[in-house]
C-alpha cells in the first residue's frame, strides 16, 4: 500500500448467525474443532476450512500493522439494502434505526467491512 493509500477490507464475522456459503446457522461459533463435524451431521459439506475473525481480533491485526481504521459495516448495510432491496420493508426500517442502535448489533453482523489506512 502506498503510504497516502486507503484500503477496503471485508471479511466474515465468527458471530454472523448463517454462515453464507452452507447456510447452516451457528456454524462458525462452534470450536474449529468441532466446526466440520457439525457441517457433516447437518449434511451440508465435508470440510469447512474458514477461520472467520471477531471485529476486536481484526482490530487488533490492524492496530499491530499500525493502520488506523474505521469500521463501517452500518454504512455498508445500509448501502446494501438501498442498491439491492431498496423498496423492501427491512431496508425502509433499516434507514429509520439509529447508528447508535445498530451499533449494539454490529457485533453479529455477518460481514466485517473496514476503511483503513497508514498511520
């Protein structure tokens, strides 16, 4: 990165609910050991090799590479819901609820989205 550049990160959250790409709830919140198993019982894969991250072990990853950042996973969701579901009842709603609000809830949202850049 150059050192005037900006970054973008997105990754997957532990606590999403649904795991997108088996659609099985919880899945990521199980113990990686445990992780594969319970893909196998539900019958929706052999292996789940992912290691999704919590926002305060990303934030530590970028505090370390000493970027300073931003998280704007409200924003993105917000942005989402406009392009994709604009007319839809969740987004009217989503547009409606306080930053304040959604911040209790950032912690399960099922992406990590991050503005970055060197300090």
């Amino acid at each position: 990165m150059k050192c005037d550049g900006v970054g973008y990160l997105a990754v997957p959250n532990r606590w999403m609910v649904t795991e997108p790409h088996f659609k099985l709830k919880f899945l990521s919140w199980w113990p990686r050991a445990l992780r594969t198993s319970y893909l196998r019982l539900m019958r929706k894969g052999n292996l789940y090799d992912c290691e999704p991250l919590q926002m305060r072990q990303l934030e530590r990853m970028l505090d370390a590479a000493n970027f300073s950042y931003r998280n704007i996973c409200i924003e993105a969701w917000r942005t989402t819901l406009d392009i994709e579901k604009a007319n839809t009842f969740a987004a009217r709603v989503l547009q409606k609820v306080p930053d304040t609000l959604l911040m209790s809830v950032r912690r399960i949202i099922p992406t990590l989205i991050y503005r970055f850049e060197r300090r």
